[in-house]
C-alpha cells in the first residue's frame, strides 16, 4: 500500500501535532471546477515544528467525467538555515490509474537582499526534482512495463518593486531517460491542461516559463496574476492565465477565489494528423484557510 494511501490520517496527524507541541501552522481546503464535470479537492497544512524548520502536507484530488481520478499527495520539509539561504525537501505520489510517479525534490532560496541590507526584498530560487514513472494499469497496452525517469532543473527570480507590488519568474527545464513521443501522444489524448503543476507532470512537459504579479491592494487584500506557458515533448503550447484574489477576513481567516483561463494547441502526429484539437476552458477555484 502507498505511503500516502491515508491523507484523511495525515491530515488528522499535521492538526495534532501544533496541538501537542503547541506550535504554530496553518491549513487551506479548496474547491475548483471546469468544464466536462471537472472538480478538485485541495487540502494544504503547515507546522511550525521550530522557529526555523517547517512541516508540510498537500494532497490534490481530481474528478471528471468520462476520466479516472487523478491525486496527488505531497510532504514536504523546509528549512531556514541562515538569514541569506533556505532549503527544502518534497517527496510526492502522482497517480492517475495509468502512471504511478513517485517524485522527489530538493530545493535553494537565496534572500539576496541581506547582502546589501535592501529594504524590498529580493530572492532567488534553484530546483532539482527526480520524478520516477511507472504503470499503473497493466491492462493498457501502451503503458504496458512502462518505466520512466524525468529530471527537472528550476530557476526563479522574485524582486519586490515597492513594499506592496512584487513581479516574480520561473524557469523550468525537463529531461527524460528515454524517448516517449510516441507514448506521449496516447498520454496527452486523455490529460486536462489546468494550472495545476500535477497535471503538468503527466503531460510530459519539455520546458515551462512562467511570469507574475503580486499586488498588495489593501491590509486585507492581496491580488496575484500570472502567465504560464510550457512546451511539451510534441511541440504542443499549454498556456494558463491565472488571476486570483485572496482576502484576510480576520486575525487567523482568509479566503481566496482564482480564476484560469487555459488553452492548449492542436496536437499533430508525425503524419500530420489531428489527434487532438485545439481546447480553451476557464477553471476557478476557493480557497478558505486557518491559521492556528
């Protein structure tokens, strides 16, 4: 049985443990929903295990009609060694009744501007992860003894403008251990393109850019936009724009809706055929959190 098989317990384990040590944490539940019967299913929990040593959880949970659910589970933990330089870890399972990825990712933030003593904040990120794939569905022919590795490597960028405006980018950069084109093409018939970076890991992604806007309007509201574009192994251009709004309704209540608008090219095979056309869909989620 998977690690993650029980995120209700983990969950129930991430609320007792700030209980137990009297720590401080946070926790999020979201809803979204698309076309075609699409719904999701968040939860996100923080613990403050010390006063520089983070605990997290995520689990994602996907449903459409006419498409086998889709979760993803995630634990992750962060660590502020020194006031320039942080570090974290993520271990995450993927599964969508065909694949079964197990990920693992480490990660560098460096606040750059501890160095010059600069009063809007500047931060730069690096990323490794190592993402294993294999079937889960014996039954399916392509997907038969499948096994698969995909390397990532990330580079983002965060520069604060003024005290209440920030842009920030990405970079990310894919590799795979052997060549899944033809694959791919049977994979990318049955994935949905949304702003969700679980459903990016199955469409076999080549390279992905992304750039944003945070926007501090008010003490109690805070607006994000940002523009994503990536490039899978088959040349096909997923793009998301995604304009969300996240409002504190008291000392430890926030809430938040978003909205993405996501388009995905037409997908051709090497014989020029059509294998799937060109789609756009909007997606909106809330979003109601607690800190504790």
């Amino acid at each position: 049985m998977s690690t993650f098989a029980s995120p209700i317990r983990l969950a129930a384990l991430l609320f007792a443990v700030p209980i137990l040590a009297q720590a401080d944490g946070y926790t999020a539940l979201s809803y979204g929903s698309g076309p075609d019967g699409y719904r999701s299913y968040s939860f996100t929990g923080d613990v403050d295990l010390s006063k520089t040593v983070k605990l997290s959880l995520d689990h994602f949970l996907a449903q459409s009609t006419g498409v086998k659910d889709m979760r993803q589970t995630g634990l992750r933990l962060s660590w502020q060694a020194l006031e320039l330089v942080s570090t974290n870890y993520r271990y995450s399972e993927t599964n969508d009744g065909t694949f079964a990825v197990k990920g693992n990712e480490s990660g560098l933030s460096f606040a750059l501007d501890t160095l010059w003593q600069g009063e809007l904040q500047t931060s730069f990120d690096l990323g490794y992860g190592s993402f294993k794939y294999k079937s889960d569905n014996p039954q399916t022919v392509a997907a038969s003894n499948f096994v698969l590795t995909q390397n990532r490597n990330s580079y983002g960028l965060s520069q604060d403008l003024t005290s209440t405006l920030t842009l920030y980018g990405s970079h990310d950069q894919y590799k795979y251990d052997r060549d899944v084109k033809a694959l791919a093409i049977f994979l990318l018939k049955r994935t949905r393109n949304t702003s969700k970076a679980a459903f990016s890991l199955l469409a076999f992604p080549d390279k992905t850019n992304t750039l944003g806007m945070g926007w501090r309007t008010t003490d109690t509201l805070n607006l994000d936009l940002s523009f994503s574009k990536t490039t899978t192994l088959l040349d096909q251009q997923l793009k998301n724009t995604r304009l969300g709004f996240d409002y504190q309704a008291g000392d430890s209540l926030n809430l938040g809706i978003a909205v993405t608008r996501s388009t995905a090219s037409a997908m051709v095979n090497n014989s020029g055929v059509t294998v799937q056309p060109e789609t756009s869909d909007n997606y909106w989620e809330l979003t109601a959190g607690w800190s504790f």
